[in-house]
C-alpha cells in the first residue's frame, strides 16, 4: 500500500472509530413524570410562554416548535409564542435565552445544530451543558443530500465523479458554521476526497435554495425542509444520512447503501430552559410536549415531513445532550471542522 492510501485508509480508520457512538443515536422514549409535591410548578403555565427558535422561519426547528407550540397553547388558553431570533448559526437566540429568568416564561427550541456549535467552536459565549436546563426531546429526523435537478445526477457517485472533474474543486452549503448540516457535508466531502469549500448560508431554508439553484453543488437538510420540495420535483435528494430514510422517501438510499462507507446519523430536536428552571416546571413542561407530540394528527403530520416523535424526561434529554456534544467533538476533530 502506498503511503497516499495508507494515510487515506487511517484517517478513515479514525472516523469510524469516532462514529461508532455518535451514529447510534440513543433515542429516548417517553417516560412517566417523577411525582412532584402539591403546588411545586405552581404559576405555570403562565399568561404568556415565549419558545425561542435561533434558526430562521420555516427550518425544521421552527417547524416542530410550531406545531408543539399550537398544542401547548390549545389545551392551557394561554399565548405561546414562537420567537426566532436569528444569527451566528444560532448562537444568538441561545444565548438570549442565557439571559432570562429562569420562571417558565422562557424557552429555547434547538436543533442537533446547537450541540454540534458547542462541540466544535469554543467561542460560543456560554456553556451550553451549564447554561441551560433541558426540558425534553421532540422529535429526530434523517437527513437528506439536496442537489439541483439540472446536474442530472444518477446517484451519488456521480456527484462525487463531477466534483472530483473540477480543478478548483467545488462549494457546498449548510445552515451555518458548526450545524449539524455543516458536518454532514464536510464528512462526505472527507471521506469521498472531493476538493471543496464551505459557503455558510443564515439557515437552511437559504442553503437547501442555493443548492436547488446550483450555485453550489450540494447541500443536507432535515425532512421537513427537503421532502416537501422533493416530491415537488424542486430539487433532487441523492442520499440520507439515515437508513431509517426511505422510510419517509422510498428509494432513497443510505450514504452506505450509496457507496459511501463510514457515515451515518439522524438530526434530533429539543427544547431546553434558562439554567435554573425548577424541574416541576421543565417537568410538566415535558409532559405535555410529550401529549402533544403523541396526538395522530401531530405524528402524521411529522411523518409527511419526514421526521418523528421522540419524548424523554428533562433529565434524560439532558444525559443525552451531554453525551451528544462529547461525541461530536471528537469526530468534528477527526473530520477537521474548524470555526470560520
């Protein structure tokens, strides 16, 4: 073997290794709130609950935040508002949310997107273990490689021919710097060896539109952002991230079943609190998310989207979110994602 693909063979070596926890995501099933004193989340809900999304309209986030916020909203009579407070790819509204009390009138509904900017950019003006208070899981998603319909694409592995074809190489786009999109591409673009640079766009609506126009070559987005102009025949998808994709678009590949070895995993959504936040009130908190979340109408809803319910306790999402940025440190380090 040659030096080139030994190196080539060990640093593949090495994301895999990183991989084997962080691509079984461990989805956390509903479970019975812990039984709280008489009047521990008394004054919640309150008059007004504002849910904070630090992604654009219309992402994915904003999508699930919208739908559990209707139901919240619904069966307490109070105004649930949803508040998307855009910048830095996402570390605006986060850290807004840092700010606020910590009395049940605030939340913050987050994407994998905000552990993955916690893992790999130590910039981030807050710890996002320390600062925040978890409330629970809503839902988990594939992930879909979006191009425009005017390459003609058969496949993934004509992507990958194309783009090695271009001396200069090529651009491919996500939500931002440190998004869970940015790590998708970046691992493909690794471990096919393509010649390529990252455009950030403000969220990923932008980016999925700058993929199906071709300014760049491809991009990843969530099922809720790529299916609905899938089947419209806006863009064309080539892979999930995910096996557990052609569940919600039939005859979608995995990377793996696409000849990409090495790479796997779904996108997660979660809603998290002010550090701080009484547990009776993320408690209850997660209890009805969960209700809401549960209802036929939500889950069919989410399926259409491509994407699927998954409720957990405050503790356990927060267990997990711990878990998920430990991970996601280490193959961000393996992959060579940088802040920019």
């Amino acid at each position: 073997m040659n030096p080139k693909s030994l190196t080539h063979s060990r640093s593949r070596c090495r994301i895999l290794a990183a991989l084997c926890a962080w691509t079984t995501v461990a989805l956390a099933s509903s479970a019975p709130v812990l039984a709280q004193a008489p009047g521990a989340a008394a004054g919640f809900p309150p008059p007004q609950i504002r849910i904070v999304v630090p992604f654009t309209a219309g992402g994915g986030t904003d999508v699930i935040a919208r739908l559990v916020a209707k139901g919240l909203a619904d069966t307490w009579k109070v105004t649930v508002l949803v508040d998307n407070r855009v910048g830095a790819g996402g570390v605006v509204g986060s850290q807004w949310v840092t700010t606020q009390k910590p009395d049940g009138r605030t939340f913050l509904a987050v994407a994998s997107a905000f552990a993955v900017r916690a893992a790999i950019d130590r910039s981030v003006p807050y710890d996002a273990t320390r600062d925040f208070s978890g409330v629970g899981q809503m839902a988990i998603s594939p992930s879909f490689m979006v191009v425009s319909t005017s390459h003609g694409f058969g496949s993934l592995k004509d992507l990958i021919a194309y783009a090695k074809r271009q001396p200069a190489g090529i651009f491919y786009t996500s939500a931002g710097v440190g998004s869970t999109a940015h790590l998708h591409a970046a691992a493909v673009a690794h471990l096919a060896g393509i010649k390529a640079e990252h455009a950030p766009q403000r969220g990923t609506p932008e980016a999925v539109n700058e993929a199906m126009t071709a300014r760049v070559l491809y991009a990843f987005a969530p099922g809720p952002n790529a299916i609905p102009l899938a089947r419209a025949g806006r863009l064309q998808v080539l892979a999930t991230t995910s096996p557990a994709g052609a569940r919600f678009l039939p005859g979608i590949p995995s990377l793996a079943q696409a000849g990409l070895l090495g790479y796997e995993g779904d996108d997660w959504f979660g809603v998290f609190a002010p550090a701080g936040t009484p547990r009776a009130i993320r408690e209850r908190m997660s209890k009805e998310m969960a209700r809401v979340l549960a209802l036929p109408e939500i889950r069919e809803r989410l399926f259409i989207l491509g994407a699927e319910p998954v409720s957990s306790p405050p503790a356990k999402f927060e267990a997990f979110a711990r878990d998920y940025i430990a991970r996601t440190r280490k193959l961000g380090e393996a992959i060579g994602i940088k802040p920019q």
